[in-house]
C-alpha cells in the first residue's frame, strides 16, 4: 500500500510518499485517532486509519505496480485545492 501525504506551508504544498502510515505520523507528530468506516467510499479505503488535522484516507489512485494510493491532506491543502 502506498500512502501519498500532502501538506500546506507558507512556502507552498509538499507530497510524500510513505509505505508506512504509522510511521510517517510517529516522525511527524501526527495523531492517528481511528479507522475509515464510510460505507459510502471506495473499498480501497475501508479500514485504514484516520488522523487529526488530515482529510482522508481518499483515493490517489495507482501506483506505477498496480498498488492502490491511499491520499491524506492536511486541512489547509485541503481547502486550498477545494476551489
């Protein structure tokens, strides 16, 4: 699974990619706080987590291999791409 996570600074937005969700939110002060659940989603998303201040898990796609993309954006990339 690869996870892209996309955040928004003064000096513009970043993407990374991460295999390790867990990770990725240790290293970075991030809070995992559930599971995704909307029965309403893709199933690529189900049951992988949630975290404070991010939108998501939400569908990034495919990678190069076939993998699913699972996307988080911080609050403010979130809004800044809404328009």
């Amino acid at each position: 699974m690869a996870y892209q996570i996309v955040t928004k600074s003064d000096d513009g937005e970043t993407a990374v990619f991460t295999d390790c969700l867990t990770t990725w939110a240790t290293e970075n002060y991030a809070e995992i706080t559930g599971t995704s659940a909307n029965p309403r989603t893709r199933a690529e998303l189900q049951g992988h987590p949630t975290m404070a201040g991010f939108v998501g898990p939400c569908w990034g796609g495919w990678t190069a291999t076939g993998d699913p993309i699972l996307r988080y954006e911080d609050t403010a990339a979130y809004a800044a791409n809404c328009i």
